[in-house]
C-alpha cells in the first residue's frame, strides 16, 4: 500500500496550480448560506466530467455526488461545506471579493477546493478504492443550519454511509500540522433570547413605571452564576449575552428590553442545564420586579464529537501524506460546527488541517475582514482527505 500513499502525496502536490485556481475563483466569487448557485454549479460540473453520479438542489443548493470503487465496501461520507460571510473583505490580494459586503472569511472556498482535487484523485484510484465514496458539498454552515437540511432531505440514505469525515482549515494550526483527535473536538451551540416586558414611562417618574432595564441588568449578572454556581466544576460551559437592546432616548423609561445570548458545552445534559437556569433565573427575577421575562432557548448546533477508530484512520492518513511530525493535539474549541449533525448520526472524525502562515502574513483568524489561507494548505487537504478516504475503505470492507 505504501506506494499508492507516495503517490497520493506527489498527486496531491501536482494538483496545486489546479487548486490554487479553484480557490481564487470561489474567493472572489463568495455567495452566502443557500444562495452557493454559482459555487454548486461548479461543483456539480467538476463531478459529473469525473464520471460521478450527481444530485443536485438537495437542501437548495447542496450537491452530492457518488464515486464507486472497484472492490466492494462501505460508503464513506467526505464532507465540504461551500458557504461565505456577510463581511467586507479587508485583503488587497488579485482574488480579493468581487462581491461588496460578502466574503469568504472562513476558508469554505478552500473546503470546496479540497473536495473538488479530492473527488480528482478518488476518481483515478478507483482500482484500489473499497466501497464507496459519498462526496457531500453542504450549503450554510454559518449558523443557517444547512447540514440538518441535508440530513432531513435524505444525504445519509441510499446508501447510508458507515463512516464520515470533514475538515476545517485553520488559521490557529500552521501549515503542515493536522489536529485530529478523539472525543469532544467543538462544542454544542444554543441561542437563548429574553425579552423583559416593565411599563414605561418618564424618566423622572420611575415609580410609575415597571422599568425592564433595571431588571435585565439583573438578569445578566444572574446568568454568571449558572458557570460558576450550577455546572459541575469539571465541566466546560459558557454562557455570553452578546445583545442588550432598551431604551431611546434618555429621560424615558422604556417598555422592554431584549438580551440575546449564547450557550456554549461539550454534552447535551449540560446545555439543557443551562438552559433550564437561565430561564428560571429571568422569569424569577423578572417577577420579582413585577415585570414579565419571555424566555427562548433553542440548541443550533449538538457537539462535534470524534469517533476512535475514525481519529485513527485519519492520523494515519496524516502519517503517511504529511508524517509523524504533522500530528498534534489541540485544546477542544468552544465554537461550534454543523459538521457535529451528520456525527451525531454516523462514527466519524472532523479534524483541522492548519493553514497559518507567519512569514506569509497569513495570521488572522476566522470571521476576520483580513482573513486568508496559506494556499499551501490545500494539497494537504486534498492528500489527507484522500489517503483517509482509501484507508476508511480498506478498514472498513468487511
Ligand atoms: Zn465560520
Ligand atoms: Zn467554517
């Protein structure tokens, strides 16, 4: 077997000019959650001249497409999410954003490039590929939801894959180093909003009024007990207000105020404990006040959460294309990624292929208006992913 990994790793490099390419068109082409028609249109292209069979419009604009290897197998899931920002582009680069107000501050451009030199190299194995392999190119990562989507308009039927694997590119891992470990790697997401209904009123006449502003700033001081009052030491939780909206003018004793919030943890009981106390914790106080706390609190996203044998295959993917040296192990990340719904369903692993790039100037981080990517990073995705593609087949066959 050694030999075909010597070669995917010199394919890989040889495909960079291609990838690179890519890249830089889907970078200066960014389109937003459900709206990739432009990006899936390449997508879909690239995989039916490979030969593949192709769905497309699956959750909008999702396309998947289906590679059969030559011996029998399992279905393996890769997964590439294709979405971009509404963030102005800050980069002089030549592939700067086309596009005023959207970019692609995440490296999803990067995600779609990796699939696509993926799906190049799977195509030309084939005689050495078990099963098959199920190429998912999911719209909306951002917050949107895109990968439930898929899930409930069918990606993980006809044929169900037995293992999934999808990747980050990461501006905190230089290039050349793969993080790709066991267990809780990013946290479940919640939402939570509160919206304090007083009476207004003059500003000069508080005790005519039910003032929602004096409650809610109760209300968020409160919430910091439920980190350090009703979660288990041990665990990893965090609870942020990010929004407080009240008031207009001054002299006026608003009628509501509105914080909005998110919840942060590795398991689902912890999340639903923290949900349960911000919601007693804001009626309670809300009543004590004579006012009233409308509380909402959804989970958007459950934990990315890595299977063993998955983490194994992929580490030895990284071994054989990158070696020993790529491998490292990371702090679990408290942000979140929709990857964790098909993982919640099928054994996989999501793992960060570094792409910083100190003497490149490639050093900001995700969501930034100057974020980039080391371009050196894609063949290592695209060696990576395929080395770990042929291994789960192998592994995987019977
Ligand atoms: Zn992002
Ligand atoms: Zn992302």
């Amino acid at each position: 077997m050694d030999t075909l990994f010597e070669q995917v790793r010199r394919d890989a490099q040889a495909l960079r000019e291609q990838l690179v390419a890519w890249r830089r068109d889907l970078h200066r082409h960014p389109e937003l959650g459900f709206e990739e028609k432009r990006t899936a249109r390449i997508v879909a292209d690239h995989l039916k001249a490979l030969g593949l069979s192709v769905q497309e419009g699956i959750a909008q604009t999702g396309v998947v497409g289906l590679l059969e290897g030559t011996h029998p197998g399992p279905t393996v899931l890769l997964r590439f999410d294709m979405d971009a920002l509404p963030i102005e582009e800050e980069n002089d680069a030549p592939y700067r954003s086309e596009h005023p107000g959207r970019m692609h501050a995440c490296g999803h451009d990067g995600h779609v490039t990796i699939g696509l030199g993926t799906a190049t190299l799977l195509n030309r194995y084939r005689d050495h590929l078990h099963g098959r392999v199920k190429f998912v190119f999911q719209p909306a990562e951002e917050g949107m939801g895109g990968a439930s989507r898929m899930v409930e308009e069918g990606v993980l039927e006809h044929p169900r894959p037995d293992m999934a694997f999808g990747l980050h590119l990461w501006t905190d891992l230089p290039t050349g180093k793969v993080a790709a470990q066991a267990g809780p790697f990013m946290a479940a997401a919640g939402f939570f909003s509160v919206d304090v209904v007083g009476r207004g009123g003059h500003g000069a006449q508080p005790h005519l009024t039910v003032d929602p502003l004096v409650t809610a700033a109760q209300i968020v001081t409160a919430l910091q007990t439920i980190v350090s009052r009703n979660a288990n030491p041990l665990d990893t939780l965090v609870v942020t207000v990010g929004e407080l909206h009240a008031g207009t003018a001054f002299n006026v004793i608003p009628a509501q105020a509105i914080l909005r919030g998110t919840v942060r943890a590795f398991d689902m009981n912890t999340m639903q404990m923290a949900h349960a106390r911000l919601r007693s914790l804001a009626e309670g106080i809300a009543q004590a006040h004579g006012a009233r706390a409308d509380v909402r609190t959804e989970v958007i996203s459950p934990p990315v959460v890595n299977d063993e044998r998955a983490v194994t295959i992929v580490r030895e993917a990284v071994r054989r294309i990158v070696g020993e040296e790529g491998i490292v192990t990371i702090d679990p990340i408290m942000a979140s990624e929709d990857m964790a719904e098909f993982l919640t369903r099928v054994p996989g692993c999501f793992y960060f292929v570094g792409a910083r790039n100190e003497a490149k100037g490639i050093v900001y981080g995700h969501h930034h208006p100057c974020f980039d990517i080391d371009e050196d990073a894609l063949p290592i995705g695209v060696g990576v992913m395929t080395a770990t593609a042929l291994l789960a087949g192998e592994r995987n066959k019977g």
